[in-house]
C-alpha cells in the first residue's frame, strides 16, 4: 500500500519504473518536429523507423499536429501510455512552431508519465542531411534557418553529426564562414540557406537545394539521449529559441 502511493504520487518514479520494465534496447518513442514550415511526426523501435506523418505545405501545425499523432498510434496500435519517450525538435526555429510542438509533446508526456527528450533541430537536419547525400569525410555541414531579411540560425557539424560550431544567428556577410571555407568544402542548405547563395560565393561554399527535413532525422539523436537517460524536466523545460520572439505589425480591424 505505502509502495502504490509512492508510485502514484512520485511522476519522476513512475518515469524510472517504466525505463526499466521496457526494452531499453530498443525503445519505442514518437518524434515531433514543427520547428519549420513542416510538420512531421515519425514512430520508431530502436534505430528504425516504423511509421512518419508530414506535411511541408505551410505552417498549419496547430491543425495537423495532433491529427498525425492520433492516427499514427492508432494505425500502429500503440497506445500512448506504451511509448518509452517522446522527443521533441527543440530549436532554434519558428517561435510559433516550436511551443506548439513542445505543448503536444508535454500534454503527452504528463498524461502518460512518459520521459521528454529534446533534440537539437540543427544537429537532426545534418543528420538527415549527410544521410541523403554522399558527403567527404573532410567536409562540413551548414544547416540553416530563415530567420528574417540576411539573418540565418545555424550552426556547423561534420557528417556524423558533431558539432564543429555552436548555433548562433548570423547576419549573413560576404565573410560570413570565410576561416571555414579557406581550408573545407561547406555544404550550406535548409529553408534559410537560398537568400545567402549569392553573398557567400566561395569556391568551397556548395548550396544544395530541396533539402527534406524530417521527423525520422531525429531518431538517432533522440536513441542516444534515452541511452543516456538525458530527458528533460517537463515542468519547465522551454525550447532554445535562440533570440526573443518579436510580433509582426497588428492587422487592422
């Protein structure tokens, strides 16, 4: 009895219990990515990915998000209370995009006691990158996102995923990455990556167009953290927007 009300009262007990139950070998967690103008939802068991819902067509997140996160389990046959994680595209990123993305995954993991990992939406977009492309060992990656007129957030990895430069917001210059691009080949892409095609013309510097960004991208990143038990306080965890959100002008009634 004293044993029930602990594990009923004790959320942070109840997450551990269910860890250790589970196939910590192969997890079963869901991945949300809105931090852009997609919207993706993927499932995966371990490193594969079982079943992905997504639409790039705009930023219509608030409307699609929980209808792929409904009918994914539901074709899946996985009840939320089954899954061992929920990880969540963390930013930087849309401001809009990102806290409605983050609000899905918290109702999720408080209603199912289930652990939040957050991923870093840069890193899963390198990760996704290299594994679309054939990329030299000596190369880096450049994920961008617009963030308004010639600012970018982004960030520098190679092509397994480390982290070569931290995430900043750059003001795109004709010397912007210049110290980089003397000695590497950059491959710059994402959303944000078109409008500085023509300001960094670097012979090193490579725009490649069309990138997919995805949900599954995140899979590898997420695995490692729940190996790592590095989950977030789901109380107060908030995504990294990296600059502070600033309203457009109010329309007139």
């Amino acid at each position: 009895m004293k044993f029930q009300k602990l594990f009923n009262f004790v959320p942070k007990l109840r997450i551990i219990i269910k860890i250790v139950l589970n196939d910590n070998n192969n997890p079963l967690i869901l991945h949300i990515e809105t931090s852009t103008e997609l919207c993706s939802v993927a499932l995966s068991r371990g490193v594969d990915c079982l079943d992905i819902r997504e639409n790039s067509e705009g930023r219509n997140h608030a409307a699609l998000l929980t209808v792929f996160v409904d009918d994914l389990l539901a074709v899946n046959n996985v009840h939320a209370s089954r899954l061992d994680a929920i990880a969540v595209s963390a930013g930087p990123g849309s401001y809009t995009g990102l806290r409605i993305g983050l609000s899905a995954a918290k109702g999720l993991c408080y209603g199912g006691n289930i652990p939040l990992i957050a991923v870093s939406t840069l890193q899963s977009m390198s990760l996704g990158f290299a594994l679309q492309n054939d990329i030299p060992n000596s190369a880096l990656l450049c994920p961008m996102i617009d963030a308004r007129r010639m600012e970018v957030y982004t960030a520098l990895y190679d092509k397994d995923g480390r982290q070569i430069e931290d995430v900043s917001a750059e003001i795109i210059t004709e010397q912007s990455f210049a110290s980089w691009l003397d000695s590497r080949r950059i491959y710059f892409f994402g959303n944000g990556a078109e409008k500085c095609r023509s300001t960094i013309t670097h012979q090193n510097a490579v725009f490649v167009d069309n990138y997919a960004h995805s949900a599954q991208y995140m899979i590898k990143s997420a695995l490692q953290a729940f190996n790592e038990k590095k989950f977030e306080d789901i109380a107060y965890f908030e995504p990294f927007y990296l600059k502070d959100f600033i309203a457009g002008p109010k329309k007139k009634l």
